[in-house]
C-alpha cells in the first residue's frame, strides 16, 4: 500500500475484499527507535494495533527503515493511509516518506508465533517485537510478550 497504488488497495479494503491488517510500514528515518515510532503511533492510533516490531541493524544500533504492524480492525489501515502515508516523518530532519505494503506474515497469531522462538527475543527489550492491550483499562499499553509454553 504504497502512495501510488494506495487507492486501489483502499477500494478493496472498503468493500471487505481485502481483510488482511498487518503492514510493513515502510521509510522510517534510521535514528527513529521503537519507543519515538510507538508515541507517533499513539498519537493518532493508540489502542488500535497490538503488534508493532521495528526492525533493527544489531551492529549500529540503528533501525533499518522498515517496522511491522498489526491493526486490531481492517478499518484502522484506512484512517492510518489517511494520516501517514504520502507523508513526511514528524521527529527528525528528514525527506523519508511514509509507505505502507501489505506482510508476508499476516495477523496476530503467526506474528507471535514466528517471533516468540526469534533470536530477537534474546536482545535488549528495547530491540525485541512489543504487544500491546487493545481493550480495558490498559487499552494501548504494551503488555507481556506471550512466550511458548510448550503446549499446542
């Protein structure tokens, strides 16, 4: 869901044939760290995602440009096209443009699934993937990373 196809793929979401929620987001300056990407997040969109892992270079300490994202309702893609992407970043100087393509990975579950066993889970917790409450009273808050226990 780039700039140039992004109304193509707003359509099909619209008219529910496009139900898919979790997005790279792309073009993300490379001193942004996860907790500057989650306030800007939050500030239009607290609550509606419970997935969100930026993706970083271990040997500089430095994002790679590109974050995963999950919404909670296919709805909140539109609102967060609408107020993202095509646009500029708002913390540092930068000409990076927002971008936003559809995962490999799709929906809550295999994101979990796929990152609970990552050796990223092993890195400082300000590098590893984060979760987030999307109802009650912690609505938008991060909340434990649910680990494997073993059990199917």
């Amino acid at each position: 869901m780039t700039a140039h196809n992004k109304s193509n793929n707003n359509s099909l979401i619209k008219i529910g044939l496009d139900v898919r929620t979790t997005f790279m987001i792309r073009n993300i300056p490379n001193k942004y760290t996860q907790e500057m990407l989650i306030a800007e997040l939050n500030e239009t969109h607290k609550g509606k995602y419970d997935f969100l892992y930026l993706r970083i270079d271990f040997a500089n300490k430095c994002n790679v440009g590109y974050a995963f994202i999950n919404f909670v309702e296919i709805s909140t893609v539109l609102s967060f096209a609408e107020l993202h992407v095509g646009r500029k970043w708002t913390c540092f100087n930068s000409n990076k443009i927002c971008e936003l393509s559809y995962a490999n990975v799709q929906g809550y579950p295999a994101l979990v699934d796929k990152f609970r066993t990552s050796s990223t889970m092993r890195e400082r917790p300000e590098y590893r993937p984060k979760v987030f409450f999307t109802s009650g009273p912690m609505k938008g808050m991060e909340a434990p990373f649910p680990y494997y226990s073993g059990q199917k």
